[in-house]
C-alpha cells in the first residue's frame, strides 16, 4: 500500500510502481488484492482500467496500415449496419420464418406449419421512422470548438461522432469535451445525416 494515494474514502493503487517496489507481477498484487477483499479487510474498485497491447513485430508503412485499419472498421460498420436492416427485414417477413432462417444456412423447407406467418397472423408492420431534424443553431459553437480541439475534432467523422454522443480515443483524451454541451446534441438524428452535414460542411462553415 506505499504505491497508493491515500485521499479521503478510496486509495488509488498505482500497478506498475506497486509491482516494481515488490518485485511481483500484477496477477500476484491482484490475487492478493482480491483475497484482502474476500476476508473483508478492503474494497475494490475498478477504475482508469486500460487494456494494453504489445507490438510482435516493428510496423512497417504507418500510412499503409492506418489505411487497412480504417477500412476494416468502416467493412464491420457496414456489416453491422446491414445486420440491423436484416432483422428488421426479418420482422417485417410475410413468407415461414423459420424457412427464412434456414435459408440464411444453406437449407430450404417450404412451411414449418408453426410460426406466425404459416399460422395465418399477419406480418408486424413497423411504424414509420421520424428522424429529428439537424438542429440550426450550432454553427458557431462547434466550428469554435474545431479550431480549439482538430485533433479530436478536425474530421468529419469525427464531429459527427461527437455530435451524435459516441466516443472516440481522440474525445476521450480531450479535457471537457464530453461534458460539452454539442456532445450528443444530435444523438437523435440519423448518423448519416450528420455525417453528410460535417462533410458538406453545413454546419462547421
């Protein structure tokens, strides 16, 4: 407990100086951590927790491998988005369902005599979606706040990350930009659209 910071409820253990001092690893300090905690002698709390990676071989072209790593995310957002419009188009289906699924995994029946559609139930007719509108009075605000963080927020992406309220490496390094009125300010509007608005620049210019 000397590598802690003592403050008024809660010390705050720092794991590599705690491991240096003892000369054991982190799964040994956390074991030991835990057993105090299971006798009732203190209580733990996970906080600052980052995982860590370890580089098995020196990088080559930097400019290269961020290119392949930024489309890799934007295939798996693509995928993800088209995961969320088959299963709505699942909800909507007329035909078995179950055939419907079954499809997907290379097999084919004509009527599985129980689900909904074969039962004779009509489909679910979805309401129609009604998206808020990009909100007119930001301009200012967040084109002060572009020229005060690029870094975090200099490309579209990432102003319509910000505006939609997710977060990002970037935004979370940056002191106060989550608690930040713009953050979220567009969580209701689809993200396309803002992201088309920051690319057009309609709302930074």
């Amino acid at each position: 407990f000397a590598s802690a910071q003592l403050k008024k409820k809660w010390a705050s253990l720092d794991m590599d100086a705690a491991c240096q001092a003892t000369g054991h690893g982190r799964s040994v300090i956390l074991r030991a951590l835990n057993d105090l905690q299971e006798r009732g002698h203190v209580e733990l709390q996970m906080a600052g927790y980052r995982q860590r990676f370890r580089r098995l071989r020196p990088v080559g072209d930097l400019d290269a491998l961020a290119t392949s790593l930024f489309e890799r995310f934007q295939e798996f957002e693509q995928r993800e988005i088209n995961r969320i419009h088959a299963m709505l188009a699942y909800a909507k289906e007329e035909q078995c369902l179950t055939g419907h699924l079954l499809r997907y995994f290379g097999k084919d029946i004509a009527h599985c005599g129980h689900c909904g559609p074969c039962l004779g139930e009509a489909a679910i007719v979805l309401p129609p979606r009604r998206s808020a509108a990009m909100p007119g009075d930001i301009q200012g605000a967040l084109a002060d706040l572009v020229r005060a963080h690029p870094k975090a927020l200099g490309r579209p992406r990432q102003r319509a990350r910000f505006l939609c309220g997710l977060t990002s490496p970037a935004t979370s390094a940056t002191r106060g930009l989550r608690s930040n009125p713009l953050f979220g300010r567009c969580r209701e509007v689809p993200f396309a659209t803002v992201l088309k608005a920051c690319r057009d620049e309609i709302i930074y210019s």
